[in-house]
C-alpha cells in the first residue's frame, strides 16, 4: 500500500499536471479495474464467514438489556450467562474473558425466569437461544465494555489526525504559493501534490529507525520487551505533533525574509517530517 500511494503522489500528480486529466484519471481506472479483476478471481481461495449481524446492533442489545435489569444485584459472575453456539459466528478468534471494570453492562448476562433459560445454563444446556434483547453473553458484554475503553484512545487520536490532515489541505495550497523549484537555475518544479512524497519517506525512515534503534535502546532503561508502553509511544507521538503544528510559525518567520521573492519550498518538508513521525508514534502504539 505505502508503494502505491507513493507512486500515486510522484508520478500520477505529474501527469495530472504536466500531461492532461483524461490520463491522470485515466490510469488510476485502469489501475481500479485490474485490482478488481485479481480480487474476483481469487473468490475461491477465500474464508466465507457466516454472517453474523450487525455489530452496532449487539452493542445495542447489551445497553437494553443491561437497563432492563438495572435493578439486579449481580451475586456471582461465573454464573453469567454463556452460549458458545450464540457467539459461534463472532468469537472466530477466542471468546472475551468477564473483566471486573464496567460491571453495571454485567447485568445485561444475568439469567432471569423471563429470559427462558436455566440460571446458570452454559452453551449445550440452554433450553432455546435467548431474546438477545433481554439476555446476552459475557462474550458481547466483553465487546461493548472493549470499545468503551477504547474510547478515550479515539478522541485523543482526533487530535493527532486533525494535524495531520493539515498535509492534504492547507498545507497543499501553501505549497501552491512557494517556489517549488530544485535549484534557482532549474525549471521543473514540485507539483504541490507531490510534496506529500516527503511524508512517507520521512515515515519510512522511522519506522526503521523504531526497529532497529529505538526499541533496542528504549529496552535497557524500562526493562520492556516492546521498549515503550502503549501509553508512552502515543504521548510520544502527541510531543511530535505538537512540534509539527508549531513548525509553521518558524517556517513563516524565516520565509518573510525573502520577500519580495516566493518562499522556497525548501521550508515545507521538516513540518511533514515531524507530522510523518508523530503519526508513526501515536499509529504504533495501538499495534
């Protein structure tokens, strides 16, 4: 992926403008249409799963069903309610243990005399699968308590996307206004859609700089086998960022030194560096 997308801002953003639109959108087409070929023809070698209904629906059925029985003490939690047939379709990849966080959504597993089981009842014994409006698994329990917590993961990545989208916008028409020339004597210039090209690059460079330096160096002091916690890559990455967006302002400073001649784009590319490596780091920490 990282190739095409460095091909697509090189060489098709030349040709959009240099050449002409029909081939600027032309190969991209062609390009779509011998994706979707290869991806039609290797329809045999592929794992069908079962469909198991919408995932914003179960979460849902939880919540309900939680309310429901808002006023149910939860005695014991190994005898939540489970059914391995139930979550057969969506627990391809192991089933979620009970946590003891978020225990009010525990609720919605409590086995009534209404629901139609057994209290207690497991995944064979169960009379007839349950009104998953009024009963649930621990399994869906699990999952809504996961995107919960993965809650403040999210918003706190606003902030660092919110920068980075900067690149494709504002920072695209900055670039319109800059001298996008090699050198003084040369006469190609950087189309502005191509200064993006310094983003991946800088974020090729490091990802392998994590690897090969980073990680090993970070793994003497805590001890870690990952080098960092989750928590210190992404507020790493939030260090970055916040250094990115301020870059701008230096950028500007020094570019108004050249007036009454255009600011070269020569200023542009340790902004998308920084921006590039903050992503990385905040993008690493939830892997």
């Amino acid at each position: 992926m990282g190739m095409s997308m460095l091909v697509a801002v090189t060489v098709i953003v030349y040709v959009q403008d240099n050449i002409g639109w029909g081939w600027g959108l032309g190969i991209p087409t062609a390009a779509m249409a011998v994706s979707a070929a290869s991806f039609a023809a290797g329809y045999r070698m592929y794992r069908r799963l079962e469909p198991a209904g919408s995932p914003f629906t179960r979460l849902a059925q939880v919540v309900v069903a939680a309310v429901r029985k808002r006023k149910t003490a939860v005695d014991d939690p190994r005898i939540l309610y489970e059914n391995d047939e139930m979550d057969k379709a969506i627990s391809l990849s192991g089933k979620l243990v009970h946590t003891k966080q978020l225990s009010f959504f525990d609720k919605a597993a409590i086995v009534t005399k209404s629901d139609g089981v057994k209290e207690g009842s497991s995944a064979t014994a169960a009379s007839r699968t349950p009104n998953p409006w009024r009963l649930s698994t621990v399994h869906r329990v699990e999952e809504l308590k996961s995107v919960i917590r993965m809650g403040p993961i999210w918003v706190a990545g606003i902030l660092v996307i919110t920068a980075a989208a900067q690149q494709g916008t504002f920072a695209l028409q900055q670039a319109r206004t800059m001298d996008r020339r090699l050198s003084p004597s040369s006469t190609f210039q950087i189309p502005p859609g191509s200064m993006s090209v310094f983003t991946m690059l800088a974020m090729l460079v490091t990802i392998s700089l994590y690897d090969r330096a980073l990680i090993p160096l970070a793994r003497r002091f805590t001890g870690l086998d990952r080098g960092l916690s989750f928590l210190q890559r992404m507020g790493i990455g939030f260090a970055i960022s916040i250094a990115a967006t301020l870059s701008p302002d230096s950028s500007k400073s020094a570019a108004s030194t050249l007036q009454p001649r255009r600011a070269s784009s020569t200023y542009r590319p340790p902004h998308y560096q920084y921006q590039s490596s903050g992503s990385c780091h905040s993008t690493l920490s939830l892997e």
